[in-house]
C-alpha cells in the first residue's frame, strides 16, 4: 500500500471519528475511492455454506462479533490505566490519595496497571465493550492466500460488488469506512480510552466514535495488503450463543468468483449456479481469471 492510500486512509477515518465532521469524511472517501480504490470494485470472500446463498437471496449481509475473528487484536478495547488511575485517585479521592502523591511514580502505576490486566473482569468488560458494532469485510485486493483464508482454501466463492453502490447502500442504519493502517495499534493513543471520555456522561457520542474508530485501527504488517472497507451496525442485541446478525443489504453483486475448488462441495456450487442465473449475475471460474 502506498503512502499516499495510507494518508488518504487515515484522513478519511479521522475526519469521521475525531474530528465529527461527515461532509469533510466523505470528501476523502471520494478522494480514496478516486486515486486508490481499484476502479472503484470491492472484493468479499466467503466459505462453501448454504446460509451464504440464503442471505444473498434474502438481499441481507450478515455482520459479525469482532471476538469472532483470529485476529485477538481486531477491535481490541484499549485503555490509557496510568490515566485512568492517576483520575480516580488524585481526581475523584483528593483527600485520601493526594498526601501519597510522591509515591505515585511510574513503577507504582505499572504495578497497578500490571494488577488490573490480570484481573478476569478486567478482560471480560473489553471483550463485551469489543463487540458492541458488528462488522461485515470487504476487501479491493484479490489474491491467492485469501481464497484460502476467507473461502476455505478456494471451495468457496468471492462476490464481486461496485464500490459506490456498496457505499451508498449504507444509509442511516449503517456506517460504511475504510480501515486505516498504523505501524503499532497497542501505541496508537487516539483510540485509548482516558479519563476524558469518562468524564463526558452527559455526551456518550465521542466514546462511541472513539469505539468504532478503534474498530477502524489494523496493523500496517501484516493487514494492509488487504486495504479492507468496513461496515458497521451499532448497539446490536443478540441472543446468547449467536456471532452476528443479517441486516438488509440491497446491493446485487457485480459478479460471482467460483473458487477452483467449489466441485468438491456439489450442492453449495448448484446453489451458487441458481442464484447468478436467476439474479443474471456474472458467473466466473478462479482458475481462468489472469492477474
């Protein structure tokens, strides 16, 4: 990925989530989409199950928890501790903590730090926080290795869709991004959570921004040769036990890519045949696309 996707990138998800400014957010998506957005075509891999060809039928996408994903990183709730503490005792407890004041060094607070990472519910309120949006992938590159990460080594298929299309088809219901890339997501502090945002009760807005801007934040090495786009559903209610949710999706796709191994799953394959001749979608084979 270049620099200049990279700046792009970046500009977009900031001017979002940071700077609350839509107009201007959209304004260099367009440039994206323009310069550095493959002619404007998104790529979404997807493995050989009926439920696919159910929910393309049903003109749905389904979306899924974030702690569903291999990646533990995606998504992950970061939190500034050494804040946070520093607040809730020097801030909130003047009384009772200012008198130890000199004894609040770095060492103190790595310690304290070190204590709250261990705690279990320390780890079970960032994995409920982590899942609060539900996130559906689409990609602009097409290469090998994702046949076989995203399709089931190439059973599967890869839908083909316009990139404007898919971004218009967002609405209210709906946010529609593309994934920023940075050299360290652990370092990254625009998406810790400080004492600033526990502080703003009475405007839940820029927490929630703070969220799905985090949810934007990858690793440069190794995720941005994908140069992901991503959609968001907030404030999702599930069932136990349920990873993700159909939402209405009224975007055809442009073309379906047969993985070259989809015979070995005939009835999926016939389901996929059906489909793209009853919607006239583009039918084609991997093996006889050239790069």
């Amino acid at each position: 990925m270049t620099k200049g996707e990279l700046r792009r990138r970046e500009e977009a998800v900031v001017a979002g989530f940071i700077e609350r400014d839509g107009d201007k957010a959209f304004e260099h998506v367009q440039e994206l989409i323009k310069v550095n957005a493959n002619d404007g075509v998104l790529f979404r891999f997807r493995p050989p199950k009926e439920y696919e060809i159910d929910t393309l039928e049903a003109e749905q996408i389904f979306l899924c928890k974030p702690s569903t994903y291999e990646d533990s990183g995606d998504c992950e709730i970061l939190y500034d501790i050494k804040d946070l503490c520093k607040y809730f005792m020097m801030e909130m407890k003047p009384d009772k903590y200012s008198k130890f004041s000199t004894m609040f060094d770095d060492a103190f607070y790595d310690k304290i730090m070190k204590k709250v990472k261990e705690k279990p519910a320390y780890e079970a309120l960032r994995e409920k926080i982590r899942d609060q949006a539900l996130v559906g992938c689409f990609s602009e590159k097409y290469e090998e290795y994702m046949w076989d990460k995203y399709a089931s080594k190439s059973e599967g298929i890869c839908l083909v869709y316009n990139l404007y299309e898919v971004l218009l088809a967002a609405g209210e219901e709906l946010k529609f991004y593309p994934v920023r890339y940075v050299d360290n997501r652990r370092s990254q502090k625009d998406i810790w959570f400080t004492s600033k945002e526990y502080n703003e009760s009475d405007d839940y807005e820029p927490a929630h921004l703070k969220f799905l801007l985090s949810c934007l934040t990858k690793e440069r090495i190794p995720y941005g040769k994908e140069a992901e786009w991503r959609f968001f559903h907030d404030f999702t209610a599930l069932d136990k036990g349920e990873n993700g949710k159909k939402i209405d999706f009224h975007v055809k796709p442009q073309a379906i890519i047969m993985g070259k191994n989809i015979d070995n799953n005939p009835a999926f394959r016939d389901r996929v045949q059906n489909y793209a001749v009853t919607k006239r979608i583009k039918l084609l084979k991997a093996q006889e696309i050239k790069k």
